[in-house]
C-alpha cells in the first residue's frame, strides 16, 4: 500500500468533486478527467471494524471473488511480501459489454503521521499473463484506498479509482458502472469484515501493534489531529487554535464511536462535505468562548467565514471576532 497525504496532482487539474449518491452510509463523488470522457469516481464510507480487520480483508485477493462486483477470477502472481505484490482479475461485466482482464501492482504502507494505510492499484505487464484471446486488457487503471483510523472498532474507507475499459463503449455505461460499482464494493467489503476469520487475523496482525502503539501516544495523536486538518484547511491560524483545544482533541481519538475523526473523513468528498467538517470544528471551538448559542450558530453559519477558514484568507479571525 503507498499511503499518500493527498492523491497526486495532474498536469490539468480534474474538476471538481460532485456527489452522485448517497446510500447506506456510502457517500460517491465524481469529477471529470480533463482530455477524456472518463470519470473519476470516489466513494468514502465508514466500516464497522478494526483497522487491522478490514487491512486483512484487503490483503486475501482470492476472496475477491466472493465480494467484489463482477470478479471472476482474482489471483496472486507475484508475492514480494504482505505489502507488495502483483494480482490477476477477470472482470464477467454485464451484457454488452464483453469481459475483461488486467495485471495490476498493489502496493501498501503506512503514513504514521495521518494515522491511515493506502493501498496503491495500478495496471502493469507480467510475462506470466499474456493477453487472452477473446478478452479485453485493460491497460488504463489507476486506483487508490486509504484506510483511516476514525475509532477503535470503526475504521474510514475512501476509494478513489479512475479507469478506461477499452472497447467502444458509451460513456454514460462507464460512468453508471463506475458509481453503482463502487458502493457495491463497498457493502461487499463490510460484509466480510463481519467474518470471524478476518476478525481473528486481526488480532495477530502487524497493524495491530502499530495501531495501538500509536493511540498510546498522547503527543502522535495531536499530530495526527493537525496533519489531517492540514491537508484541507487552509487557515492555519484556526487549525492551531482547534488542536490546542483538548477537548477537541479528545473527542477525535478517544470516543468511542469517533464521531469528530469521521466529520474529518468526510472532507475527502466534496467542498461541502469540507465546509460541514469546518463548520463542526468551529462550533465545538467557540462554545468555550460564546455562553449563546445563536450566536455561535450565527458565525458557524456564515459561509463567508468557513470560505475564510477553508481557503485560508487570512480575514477568518477578524470576521469572527466581528460575529462575538
């Protein structure tokens, strides 16, 4: 897995996100790739799991078959290690469209600062697997799931994968595939985090350990808490001021059903979902400060703030004050 502070930027940049669903707790963007018709699809939801669970979820690719949307056949070519290593996939898609296969390098590690794994997916050649006659290669598939801590027995899931399926296709049948295949990844791969043996591999596995070492660390958690406010906030006076805030900082790790850590997560989909994480952010800041609540919501609504706070303006502080 190559766990990434952002996903890499392009050339030209895509445009921006835009929800297209919002089901069973599974929220699903898109955006469109500059020079193509293809879109990039992003989904984030919460599984309720432990983080090593749903890691070894991931790492058993012959059970691919039971979970992931159309997977005939899901292989290991190559293992360089737990963390590293080169996968068939058949994909039966459903009439028209004709199946498909792809040799893909996967690739996981650990980003300590923001408490979170990513696994890395792109499409390679293998001398192992040539092209079948009958089927079409997918030669063009990037795609990226980022685990994130969120609470002890709850762990974040964003997956974000863009993908050219070859073969004259329309459009409007790719991008369907892509959204409904996503959320049903996902519901697939809550339901087999729910299994006692992923449950038990969890227990003995590496992540374990690093997970609990890491929520031992009263001062890796304040990092933790800042590095991810960095990554969408500009305002960096404000992100200070909140990860100072102890009790702020408390509700992120330590409740139990880490309700502040999935605000955060949630900031990995659209502006708006980004504006309601800063928005949670500030209000739980300002009660320390306001005895009213009016005019805490007042500020909190003001979108002319948040803008502030998230573009990193510089005028977020003296529009508050001007609020107090």
């Amino acid at each position: 897995m190559m766990l990434l502070a952002a996903l890499p930027a392009r050339a030209e940049e895509p445009g921006p996100w835009k929800m297209v669903m919002d089901k069973n707790g599974i929220k699903a963007y898109q955006r469109s790739i500059p020079g193509t018709n293809i879109h990039e699809i992003r989904a984030v939801t919460v599984v309720e799991a432990q983080l090593e669970t749903v890691g070894e979820v991931l790492r058993d690719v012959p059970a691919n078959e039971e979970w992931l949307p159309w997977c005939e056949v899901a292989r290991v070519i190559t293992m360089r290690d737990r963390n590293d290593m080169d996968v068939y996939v058949v994909l039966d898609l459903p009439w028209p469209v004709s199946n498909r296969d792809m040799v893909l390098c996967s690739k996981a590690t650990y980003d300590i600062p923001h408490a979170r794994a990513i696994v890395d997916l792109k499409t390679i050649t293998h001398p192992r697997k040539p092209v079948v006659k009958g089927t079409v290669r997918i030669t063009d598939f990037s795609g990226v799931y980022v685990i994130e801590y969120v609470s002890r027995n709850r762990t974040g899931l964003i997956y974000t994968y863009r993908v050219d399926l070859g073969g004259r296709i329309p459009v409007r049948i790719l991008n369907f595939l892509g959204k409904y295949t996503l959320y049903d990844t996902f519901m697939g791969l809550k339901e087999m985090a729910r299994k006692k043996k992923y449950i038990q591999a969890g227990l003995t596995s590496q992540d374990r350990e690093l997970c609990e070492g890491i929520l031992a660390d009263a001062d890796a958690v304040h990092r933790i808490f800042r590095n991810r406010l960095l990554e969408f906030v500009g305002d960096k006076e404000f992100i200070e001021k909140v990860a100072a805030d102890q009790d702020i900082l408390e509700a992120f790790f330590a409740d139990e059903q880490g309700c502040m850590a999935e605000i955060l997560l949630y900031g990995w989909g659209s502006v708006d979902s980004k504006k309601k994480a800063i928005r949670a952010l500030l209000r739980e800041h300002l009660k320390k400060q306001v005895d009213d609540p009016d005019k805490i919501e007042s500020i909190v609504k003001d979108d002319a703030v948040v803008e502030a706070i998230l573009k990193g303006t510089g005028s977020a502080g003296k529009l508050i004050a001007s609020g107090l």
